[in-house]
C-alpha cells in the first residue's frame, strides 16, 4: 500500500463541534442493552448495569461507547422500535448524566431510534443496515448532522445467514459501500465511517477473505471500522465458544490494524487498548 494513499485519507470526524483523530486507531466498546446478545459478557439490561461498564470501558481507555438495544445475532427475535427506544434511552441519559465526556454511538437500523438518542445526547449512529433497513435513515442523518457508520449487510439480521451467495465478496462489498457512500455524500453527509460488516450475511470464509483484502477499503479514503469481536469466525475456527475467543480476537484485531482498520470495535476495551498502544509502537 503506497504511503501517500494514507495520507490522503480522511482521518478526523465532527463529533458535536470536536475533531476527533482516527490516524491513531480508536476503541469502541460495546455495551448491548439487550437480554440475548451472542457474548453473554456484552449483555447489560439493566441501566446500572449497563451505567457501570460504560465507566469501566472509559476508564480501560475506550474513545467510544456503542450502545445497542436491538440484538443482531442470527436468530434473534425482531422486537418492536418502541421496545428498542424503551431499552436504549434510559441507558443513553444515564451515561450523558454521569460521563458527559463520552462519546455514544447508537447501534441501530431504524431512523426514529437513531434520532431519539441523538436528540437525549448521542454522537454517532451506526447502522447495520447501511441505510437499506430504513427508507429514511440517510435523510434523517444528513438532517442531524452527526457521523454514521455505513455496514455492508444483506437481508435482515433474522435471514442474512441465508444471503450469502457473492461472486467476489470484497469487490462486492467494496462496490457496495462506493454507492451507499457516494449517495451520503451527496445528501451532505460529512463524517462516513466504512464497515464491511464481518460476519453479516458472510460466512467465515468469506470473513476471512475480507480481512485479507481489508487494505483495498483504503482507496475509498475513508475510516474503516473494524467489529470481530468474538465472532464465530473465530471461535468457530477454533472449535471453541464466545467466551473464550478474546485470544483470537487479538490476533485478528492485530491483522486489521496493520491493513488500515481506524477503529476496533470490541467487547474487551482493556486488551484492544493494549494492542493498539503495542500495534502503534512497531509502525
């Protein structure tokens, strides 16, 4: 990868008036508001639970808070948008009230959550459904103005397992992500941060392929962002489980840094911090 295509990358997003830097890689720590997320760690109904990892993930060095009351793992029970606002805003208040330095980002497909929680304090949206899940999603971003995280997902979190007949999955996703992007753009929309979404609508060989290509996402000169946080296309692999994929999850966060990944979005903040700092230190 040639020096000057990194140069020429977009390396800083408006988050609420403030730059935030992404040409050093960023933590974003997950916290699901949610009672049947796939890492049973990650799960935090309760909003004091949910209160006091956001404390512990921003003290573990986490730059970013992704917050989800919407559980996307392949066959989970669609819920209602009013059982996912009811799950998501209290947990947003509590966390502007206590941390106010934080920055939330909202993981959700539907265009009246995301602008609820920006409206109770929320700074980024990301959208596993790239803007397809919600006819107004795209408006409703380029109206309130915040970053938004653009994934590449076929069909819904409840058939995606069955959407992944590709005839080259990067130059699809890659081809994909150019139009959605484009169109953002010229809507007005700013800040686009890229994910080719690990494990949505892809099995673990195509994953992987991904991974192996991710470097090509850099001639779109946007920030990538990275989600395989104990995903089974590691533990799979491994033949182990959720619970004991933070080892390989390293590994595989190591691989994206080095081809270009801006941020990692991750259950294990504390690890990931170190990885980076580590990462950073030998490039």
């Amino acid at each position: 990868m040639a020096k000057d295509t990194v140069f020429r990358k977009k390396a800083t997003i408006n988050v609420r008036g403030r730059l935030m830097d992404l040409s050093t890689p960023q933590v974003m720590g997950i916290i699901n508001v949610t009672p049947d997320s796939f890492f049973a760690g990650s799960r935090k109904p309760a909003v004091a639970d949910a209160l006091q990892q956001a404390g512990q993930m921003l003290a573990d060095g986490a730059t970013m808070l992704d917050l989800g009351a919407y559980s996307s793992r392949p066959g989970a029970t669609d819920i209602s948008m009013e059982e996912e606002t009811d799950r998501l805003l209290p947990v947003v208040e509590a966390i502007v009230k206590a941390h106010p330095e934080a920055v939330l980002s909202i993981d959700t497909f539907r265009s009246r959550v995301a602008e609820a929680a920006v409206k109770a304090g929320a700074h980024i949206i990301n959208d596993i459904g790239g803007g397809e899940l919600d006819a107004d999603m795209f408006a409703t971003i380029a109206r309130l103005q915040v970053p938004y995280i653009l994934m590449h997902m076929k069909g819904t979190p409840q058939t995606m397992v069955k959407q992944t007949q590709y005839q080259d999955v990067s130059a699809e996703v890659f081809d994909h992500l150019v139009e959605r992007s484009e169109q953002l753009r010229s809507m007005g929309v700013h800040d686009v941060i890229l994910d080719p979404g690990f494990g949505f609508a892809k099995t673990a060989e195509q994953s992987y392929t991904l991974m192996n290509r991710l470097q090509e996402f850099e001639r779109l000169h946007l920030p990538v962002l990275v989600g395989v946080s104990r995903k089974r296309m590691i533990y799979g692999l491994l033949g182990t489980s959720a619970a004991e994929a933070l080892n390989g999850t390293t590994v595989i966060n190591t691989i994206a840094l080095t081809k270009g990944a801006n941020i990692l979005r991750v259950h294990d903040v504390k690890e990931a911090v170190e990885t980076v700092k580590l990462w950073s230190v030998c490039n």
